[in-house]
C-alpha cells in the first residue's frame, strides 16, 4: 500500500516517526511493501502546509528543529486548519498527535471522528478519546471500512494491544497487572537507593519524566486512564474513570521502603483489572509490595511492564519502554505497518 499520510500536530513523537520513516525507508518498502508520501503537517503553533505531491521530509524537519514555521516550507499551500487537512487533502491516512484533554478527548476525539467518517484511517498516540469512547471510534472505523490504531496510547512503543490481539489470540486472557507509568516507577527506584521522595520527584522532572505539576503521574491518574483503556480493549469490559479505585505513591515514606525492603519485597504502583467469578470487573491503581521473585519486581527506572493473565500460557509478561519521542513514534509505525499487512 502507498500511504499518504498527514500529521495533525508535529510535536516530539510525529518528529520521531518522520525520524523512523525516513532512516528506514528503503528497509519497509523492500521487507514490507510499504510506501509512504507525507502530504500535509497542520499544527496549532507551527503552522501548516499541503502538496498532494508530498513533501520533502528532511527539509521540514530541519526547519522545525530550527524553530521556524512551516509556512517558511518553499513550496505548498499554507494555512489549513486540523478539520480542512483531514477533510480536503488528498491523505488517506490520519497521523493524529496533537496535545490533548485526557478528560474530554479534545480537540482528538473530534479529528479521529472527522477522519474515520471521511474514510480515512487514523493513527494515533492520544489517550483521551479511547479512554472516552474508544469502542464507538472502533465501531465508526468498522462501518466506514478504515482501520483505527492506538498501539502507542498504553505503553508508547512497547506493543501491548499488539501482544494481546494477535500473538496471545486463541487465549481467554481473565486479567492483568502492570507497571504503566514510568515516571512513578523512577522515583520508586530512587527511593529504594535512599533518596527521599520529593528528592526523587525533582530528579524525575529534570530528567523530563515528570511535568511540573506531577499529579497525574504521582497520584495514579495516569495509570488509571491506561487500566481503562486495558479493560476496554483487552478484556472486552466497559468501566469508566469512576470504576477504578486509585491511589498514588505520595504516601509511600522512605521508612515503607526499608521494611519492604527487609520483608524481600519492593513497592510498585500497579495498575490491574480482573474479570471476577460474576463477569463483573475489579479494576484498582494502588502501591503495592511485590515479593522479589514477581516478574514485575524487577523492573526499574522508568521502564514499563504488564502480565497478562490466559488460560493457556499462563501469567505472560512483557517489559519495555513506555514514553519517548522514538520509542512512541515507533508505536505509530506498528499501527501503520498493520494497516499495510490487511490492505
């Protein structure tokens, strides 16, 4: 399949896909058949730019990494809104990136809306419409005969979704268990070497793992969208938000983590859900003390993991990185490369 592909917002992950899709261009079309044109970029604060032709990729990223807009780009008509580039360009394939409200899905859930009823496939890296309405968006996608990819919105690159709906197919998979946020699992690590916590929180934002305001990272909220997304997805169980029980690590002293260290166990913010006995869900985001020889225990710094529960192989476990520009945009090529694979 030839794509020509459209990126509705050009932050860090749609700069690290372009990255991708460009050093490995000659790799994709011989092994996979797979051909790409990037048609149009719109983005609130860069700007915006359309050639049905395609554009010159290397040269728009050397213009936003040296901060100038994309209306600087030579050629190509500039200024379309994110709604006209999906609708009247000549893209078959939505790259949806922008910076969206986790809570409404805004401006995302719009644009993955547009698209899908436009006929066009999306993929995309935002949480917040498939914690909102993902199930509609796969129906709307269903009906329209297009394909709507989120690899990226649990673990960035490390393949979840993937794992759970093509290499675990044939397993009833009853539950799961997870370290998903990597920022509350530094400082976690940190702790356990002896710093205090609010020392650990400060390392976390300079290394650019925390915002400046933590909270959706410290207090579980963050891993609470990904366990519905999980439960939704994976176990085929609508909850919402309210259906989670929650609690972050900003109670966990250095003193919790030396006794937990002296009973051979390590504490850890787990994300989980598990079909109960009467099909209903128990879904929870809290601390808790994994003995040491959990697959889970052993996974530090800011490195993301998730055990599956099936009734096949048993407990299976995958363990990965879960942000960064390439490690995300490399989540976008999954998707993108599952689209080549069914067209």
């Amino acid at each position: 399949m030839h794509f020509k592909l459209a990126f509705i917002g050009y932050g860090t992950v749609g700069q690290g896909l372009t990255e991708i899709l460009l050093e490995k261009k000659d790799m994709l079309e011989k092994k996979f058949d797979f051909q790409w044109t990037v048609v149009a970029i719109s983005d609130t604060m860069k700007g915006s730019v359309y050639d049905e032709n395609g554009l010159d990729m290397k040269k728009i990223l050397d213009l936003v990494k040296a901060g100038k807009k994309l209306n600087e780009y030579p050629s190509g008509k500039k200024g379309m809104d994110s709604i006209e580039t999906i609708k009247n360009t000549n893209a078959n394939t939505i790259i949806e990136v922008t910076f969206t409200d986790v809570k409404t899905g805004e401006p995302a859930l719009t644009h993955i809306k547009t698209a899908l009823k436009a006929g066009k496939n999306v993929v995309s890296t935002n949480k917040g419409p498939v914690v909102k309405e993902v199930l509609n968006l796969l129906d709307l996608a269903e009906q329209n005969n297009v394909f709507y990819g989120f690899e990226g919105v649990v673990l960035a690159g490390t393949p979840v979704l993937n794992l759970a709906k093509y290499t675990l197919a044939g397993n009833k998979i009853t539950g799961f268990k997870g370290i998903l946020n990597g920022t509350t699992n530094y400082i976690l690590t940190r702790m356990e070497e002896g710093t205090a916590y609010e020392d650990a929180l400060k390392k976390a934002q300079e290394l650019g793992y925390a915002e400046a305001d933590p909270t959706g990272d410290v207090e579980g909220l963050d891993a609470l969208g990904k366990v519905v997304i999980l439960t939704n997805v994976v176990l085929g169980k609508k909850i919402t938000w309210q259906d989670v029980e929650r609690k972050g690590i900003t109670e966990i002293s250095k003193e919790d983590v030396e006794k937990a260290k002296a009973e051979g166990k390590r504490w850890k913010l787990i994300g989980s859900a598990e079909i109960q006995p009467n099909g209903s869900v128990k879904a929870k985001v809290w601390p808790e003390k994994l003995p040491l020889n959990d697959p889970l225990a052993g996974v530090g710094e800011a490195i993301n993991a998730l055990t599956f529960y099936t009734d096949e192989l048993g407990p299976t476990t995958i363990v990965g990185p879960g942000a960064g520009r390439r490690e995300t945009g490399f989540s976008l090529l999954i998707d993108l490369l599952n689209i080549n694979r069914e067209s």
